[in-house]
C-alpha cells in the first residue's frame, strides 16, 4: 500500500513540478577566469605568400588566460538567458613556411604580433535536474556570438569582426543558496576573411573554432518565487 501511495505521489510531484517550476524567477551576476584555447588557424592564400617569398602563410591566436562576466536571467528554473563578455589578452602568430614571423627575422615589417581577443554573447541555457535538492546540476546553451580581434597584429586589416554562434556545457555546484561556484566549456563557431586595408585580398573565407574553459563565481541578486524541494513535496503528498 505504502509503495503504491509513494508512486502514486512522485507521480503527482513530477506532473506538478512544471507548474511549480513556473513560478521561480532568478538573476544572477558572475565573474569568471579561465583559458582561451584557439584551435584554428588562418591561412594566407597561395599568391600572397609567394609575393612574400614563401611557400606557405598562416596566422593563429596563441592560448592564454581569459577574463569575463555574466548576467543571467533565469525565466524558471529550467529556461535561463545569458549575456556574457570575455576578454583574452593573447598574442598571435604569423608562420611562414612553417618558421615564426613575429620576431621580424623573416617579414622585417611584422615587429609586434600582439593581438587580443574579445568575446560576446547572447545565448539561452537548459538546466537539469534544478528541483531535486540536490547541490549541483548541469546545464548547457546555445546560441549568436561576437567575436572581435584587435591589436598590433591587426591594424592593417580588414575582416577582424565575425559573427557566429556559441555552444556551452557547464556544471555548477551551490555553495550556499545565492552562491554557486561555475565551471563552462564553450565553443565559438565563426567565419573569418581578412583583407588589407588597401583592397588587397590575402586569403578565402575560413571557418574557425575557438574553446575557452572558465571557472567563476555566480552571485543571486534578484529572486521571485520560491525554488521547490521535491522531496517535501513528496512529502506533503504521501
């Protein structure tokens, strides 16, 4: 009998949950640290490197320490939206024929391949699990990024804002009911097409793909409604 009324109000609670789940409204400021790790590089095209004297050309970020922060806006517990702003004071590379450029040793006007990075975006996330009392849940997310590079590297070229999009996979971990600790890993999907400034067209279109790997601080601000215990609610109808 006590198991069949015990199903019987897990049955209830997890079909009310939704509902429950509903009235829970949240915002929540973060700040976080962690790398950002280039996986692609950009390749100059064929005639302009043996316009250098090169058979090959290619330029890439270096991996370096990132900084940022978040705002998140939790409609239920559930459904969350997130704008977020990171900064990455990486260097570039530019190799020729396989040997750095950068150094001035081989293209005598390239004297400085700084080159930082910073990143936007607005993006919705799916959280698991986030009514069963437990201290920790998953989440991941999607959706549009801007990506920008600036620097010494850059400054005589085109094409160095791109538009794409963002995956994210996180996990969190509640250290007390308004602080979590915040652990990311998110992939930026973009195209990139750099031109000279004078017109001059150095290379094609590519696709590039860009990870970075935080660990920060989410701060609860705002709250409305009440987060659900599952359990007690289970109790209540047992």
């Amino acid at each position: 009998m006590y198991t069949r009324v015990s199903g019987l109000a897990m049955a209830v609670a997890l079909i009310s949950a939704p509902s429950v789940l509903a009235q829970e409204v949240a915002l929540e400021v973060s700040a976080f640290s962690g790398a950002f790790v280039p996986t692609s590089e950009w390749r100059f095209s064929p005639l302009f490197a043996q316009q250098a004297g090169a058979r090959t050309a290619a330029t890439k970020q270096k991996t370096n320490v990132l900084v940022g922060t978040r705002l998140t806006f939790w409609q239920t517990p559930l459904f969350g939206v997130e704008g977020q702003f990171a900064y990455a004071p990486s260097d570039g590379d530019v190799t020729v024929d396989s040997l750095s450029a950068c150094d001035g040793a081989i293209l005598g006007e390239i004297q400085s391949c700084g080159a930082s990075v910073w990143l936007a975006s607005l993006k919705g996330l799916y959280r698991f699990l986030p009514a069963l009392g437990y201290r920790w849940n998953m989440h991941v997310g999607g959706g549009v990024a801007l990506i920008r590079r600036y620097g010494d590297l850059y400054e005589d070229l085109t094409g160095t804002t791109s538009v794409g999009g963002v995956v994210d996979l996180g996990f969190v971990v509640r250290a007390r009911r308004e602080i979590t600790v915040r652990l990311d890993m998110e992939t930026y999907l973009y195209d990139v097409r750099f031109e000279s400034k004078d017109g001059t067209r150095i290379g094609n279109t590519q696709f590039q793909t860009d990870v970075i790997f935080t660990v920060g601080v989410a701060i609860e601000v705002a709250r409305r409604g009440e987060q659900p215990d599952l359990g007690r609610l289970l109790r209540a109808r047992s």
